[in-house]
C-alpha cells in the first residue's frame, strides 16, 4: 500500500486550475482516473461518491494533455 496522501477533488481543480465540477466531470467520462472512497461492504444503499485522486493519476492526466 503506498503511503503517498490522496488528493481531494478540490485539492485536484486547485492544482489544474479549473472548477471542481470539470474535475468530477473528467472522473465521470473517465479522462481523470479516481478512486471512490465511499464505498461500503453494503453495495445495496446508494451513496455519493467521495473521490481521492493519485498524484500519479493527476500527473498522467496532464501529460495526457500536454501538446
């Protein structure tokens, strides 16, 4: 298990510039890889996700999208 903090959605649009609901949005669709730290061992009750995101993921995402 790495011991590297995960980033919140937030701390994510910060660090890109954009609003926190592009940074949801990029989740949603795929392009910013993300995990859902909501889950529960019960899967029957919905729930919000809560996203953290690698710093590795955030990384890729920008090389990604580096001309």
């Amino acid at each position: 298990m790495s011991t590297t903090p995960l980033l919140t959605t937030r701390d994510a649009a910060t660090h890109l510039g954009m609003p926190v609901k592009t940074v949801r949005r990029l989740i949603r669709t795929g392009a910013l890889r993300a995990v859902d730290v909501a889950t529960t061992a019960d899967t029957s009750t919905a729930h919000s996700p809560r996203w953290r995101i690698r710093p590795t993921d955030l990384d890729r995402f920008l090389a990604s999208r580096t001309r």
